[in-house]
C-alpha cells in the first residue's frame, strides 16, 4: 500500500516539473519572439542606436535625429539648413531591410538557446545610406548663404588732386568647397550636427581702369596744361588699356589717333629695322656703337648711318615700311636727319590718318611723325617678343626677328637713363626700358614738343606707357617734364597699391 503511494507522489511530482518546465519553456519562447520582433540591442542604423525597438520605432528615431536642421556659423550669424532644403535624402528601406535580415536571418532556435542562457546577441551598425544633390547644395550656399553675408572687397579709389590711391577695403566670401565638404559631413552625422564655415579673406581689388583714365586726365588738368597731350598704357598682363588725348583740357576723339611729331621716339623704329637687317648674325662692332650712340646719347648722326646702312638713298623709307608691315600706319621717317640748319631733302610726303585730321593741330614735322598708340604697340610687340615669342614683329619677320634680339633692344633701352619724364615717376632702382625725344627751335632754342616711350617693370605689374605732349607757342619744359612724371607716378603707383 505505502509503495503505490510513493510511485503516484512520483509521478504526481514529475508531472509537476513537466508542466512547470513546459510553462517556462513557453513563457521563454513569448519572450523570445516578442524579443525577436525587436532590434537587438547594441544594434546601430546609420549611427543612430535601435536596440530594443520594432522597425517602425527605430524608422522614427532614425528620421527624427537625421531631419534636425544643422546649424552654420558664419562669422557671427548662425544659420540654420534643412536637410531637405539641400537635397538630403534617407534610403530608409534598405536600411531597415539590412537590420530585419540580421534580426530575422539567423537560426530561431540557435537564438532562442541563448537567449535562455542569457547570452547578448552580437552588436551589428548599419550604415548610413543617403543621397545629397551637390546641385542644390551648391545653390543654396550661392544664393541662400553668399548672396547675404559675403563682404565684396571695396577697390582702392584715386585720391583727387594727387597722385596716390586709398587703400580700399578687404573683402570676406565662403570658401564654397569647403563648406560644400563641411556640410556633407554634418548631414551624416548623428551626433556633430553644427558646422563652423571657412571663410576666404580678398585683398582690395585694384581701382577700375576708368578710375587710373580719370585720375589722368585730372592731373593734367589740375596743371593746367594748355596744348595737346596724348597718352596710352597697356596692362601688359591682362591686355587693357588707356588710350585718350586733350587739347586745352578738353578731351578729344583718338579715332583717329592724334598726330606727332616723333623727335628721337623714332630711333626705336630704326633700332628695329638695323636688327630686321641683321639677318640673325649678329651686329658688328661699329654697328652696335652707333645703335647705342642713337639711343643712349640720342645722337642724330648715328641714326643717318645706320638708315644709310639699311640703304644709301632710302634708308628712311624702308624703317617708314618696316613699321607698316607691322600695321603701324601713322608711323614714318620720310628724310635723313643731317644737320638742322642744312636738311636733307624730303624723300617722300606721307598722308596719314593721323595727319589728315582737321579737329586738332599739332604742327607735325613732315619728316617724321607717329602717335601715342603706334609707338604704344611697337613697345608692347618688343616685350611679347622677348617674353614670349609672340607678338607682330615675329609674326611679320620670322627667322629675322627673335626673343633673342628683343631681349637685346629691351637691354639698350633700359640703359638709356636721364632722370626726368617718364623716369622721374618711378621709384629709384625701377627697370625702365624707354626713348625720350624733343625738339627746340635751332634758332630760338623753344620746346613745342617732348615725347616718352616705356615699358615699366614693377613689382605689381609691368606695362607700357607713352605720352607726347605739343604746345603752339611753348612747352615750358620744368612744368611740362614735370607733368610727364605725375603721370607716370599715377600709373605706377595704380599698379603697385599700398600694402594694408
């Protein structure tokens, strides 16, 4: 009797233990799906932590973090981006569809025995996968950021009534591809969602060439020059230039240019011809004596030698062909020099635009003449073809004409140093390549005409700059001389501007 009633308190018990092991077996397993429904923990979406939520929870989060605006600081504004705003983008299926694979991908019951032996499940991050339209990115910082806080540099302005220049203001722009970097970065950040802009300072811009023009045009106004003065400057940099004349302080047309006379200007021009002439063998030692004779000393006879070794009987003509080949249509030397008060003959009469003008009078010498954007452009043409192998007198001459000997005619003219016109203007110790010329009346000893021709090297930009000044009754050399070097002052001290 008492072992029957042992076999059924066993069996009562064991029944007991298997119901109470079936009852945790399938509480555990409720646990374990409604778990499985869920993120494992430690999981990350594109940064963003999910553990423990359902995909719609974890949908919600991940949008939540990544369409709060970023905050730029430009400077001392703060300005807030919508991710949308920039064409910011969230590829939300595929990120939950890689997260539901890790969570629903692995073996049921191989998670469901260890999650009864409390083992965690391994951490998985999902990364980020957003698109940005660099497009509208680009135009919301051109439009949006640029348009309203970039401080344009302000350009150095003339100071009227001297020859100097203020020293503007610096300008502050965003540096865009920086930012264009910066900002991507914060849009994919869950955390770092603030950007510190880069920003590009500019120096003061250099004034408008109407600015230098006008600043000219007021200096010789301002000295109260009374007969015609012709100037032109070319940028040998960017190719501008300045072209103008007046006549009693009034401004005149230049097209055509006003007509000079070229006085010692045209020693260039036949400087020129002897080395077209030269046919690349170098000049002797007599002819390279004279040329710098001509040039340096300004001496007449020289320069009738040397015609005379172009040709005994047209020398002149042939410099005065030269030069048209190169489109220099007002420029000419139609006689030898010979002595003042015993002329050459006139060997031909030249009709140019230039001279044919009847709005001005300048009283050109018949026997050699030019205008300040001839003898602008034959300078420009040397220093092209010294510098870069380009430029008419190549193109006209080839095989004749080198960067080799432009480089040789740059060098004589930069030797050729008198302390006033031009010269005067510029710094001591400045690389000047020029020829000066100027007539007085053999007799009289009175200056009508003074002329200058150069190319300046400066330190922030080299150009050329010729002026050619005539007065009807005369041209009082300190006031007018003195004029020459405010001008040229002007111009240099437009391409070299204070440093802030």
């Amino acid at each position: 009797m008492r072992r029957r009633n042992t076999s059924v308190l066993v069996r009562f018990v064991s029944i007991l233990f298997l119901s109470a092991t079936i009852f945790l077996t399938i509480i555990s397993l409720i646990g374990y799906s409604r778990e499985r429904n869920n993120y494992p923990s430690g999981m990350t979406i594109g940064g963003v932590p999910v553990g423990g939520l359902t995909p719609k929870q974890a949908s919600d989060r991940i949008l939540l973090v990544y369409n709060t605006p970023i905050e730029t600081f430009y400077g001392e504004n703060i300005i807030h981006i919508g991710p949308s705003v920039v064409g910011f983008q969230i590829d939300m299926d595929s990120m939950i569809a890689a997260a539901d694979l890790i969570r629903t991908g692995g073996s049921f019951w191989g998670g469901f025995w260890n999650y009864l032996w409390n083992q965690e499940p391994t951490s998985a991050a999902i990364p980020l996968r957003a698109t940005i339209s660099e497009e509208q990115l680009q135009n919301y910082l051109k439009f949006e950021i640029s348009s309203r806080y970039d401080i344009p540099p302000e350009p150095a302005q003339p100071i009227p009534g001297s020859t100097n220049f203020s020293l503007g203001n610096p300008g502050q722009t965003l540096d865009h591809e920086r930012a264009v970097f910066l900002i991507e970065d914060a849009l994919r950040s869950p955390q770092v969602r603030s950007v510190l802009l880069t920003l590009e300072r500019s120096a003061p811009a250099r004034p408008t060439l109407e600015n230098l023009e006008t600043l000219l045009q007021q200096t010789i106004t301002l000295a109260g020059y009374d007969g015609v003065f012709g100037l032109y400057m070319l940028d040998l940099q960017t190719g501008q230039e300045i072209h103008f004349a007046m006549d009693n302080n009034e401004e005149i047309s230049t097209e055509p240019d006003v007509a000079f006379t070229a006085s010692s200007m045209i020693k260039i021009p036949i400087m020129v011809s002897t080395y077209i002439r030269d046919d690349g063998e170098g000049l002797d030692e007599t002819t390279a004596n004279q040329l710098l004779n001509m040039i340096l000393k300004s001496e007449n006879p020289p320069a009738d030698v040397l015609m005379t070794r172009l040709n005994a009987f047209s020398g002149p003509l042939i410099v005065t062909e030269d030069m048209q080949n190169i489109g220099l249509e007002n420029t000419f030397i139609a006689g030898y020099f010979c002595d003042p008060f015993n002329p050459c003959p006139l060997l031909q009469r030249f009709n140019t635009p230039a001279n044919q003008r009847l709005d001005v009078f300048t009283d050109p010498d018949l026997y050699n003449q030019t205008t300040p954007s001839d003898m602008g452009m034959l300078m420009a043409d040397i220093y092209q073809c010294a510098n870069s192998g380009g430029g008419a007198l190549i193109a006209a001459y080839p095989g004749k004409i080198t960067s080799t000997v432009c480089k040789q005619m740059i060098s004589i003219l930069t030797e050729n140093k008198i302390g006033v016109l031009i010269e005067a203007g510029v710094p001591e110790g400045t690389q000047i390549a020029h020829k000066h010329g100027w007539i007085s009346d053999s007799l009289s000893g009175v200056i009508k005409d003074i002329s200058d021709a150069a190319i300046v090297y400066s330190p922030g930009g080299n150009y050329v700059l010729v002026m050619s000044a005539y007065h009807p009754v005369q041209a009082i050399w300190d006031s007018v001389s003195g004029l020459f070097a405010q001008l040229s002052q002007v111009t240099y001290n437009y391409f070299n501007l204070p440093i802030q």
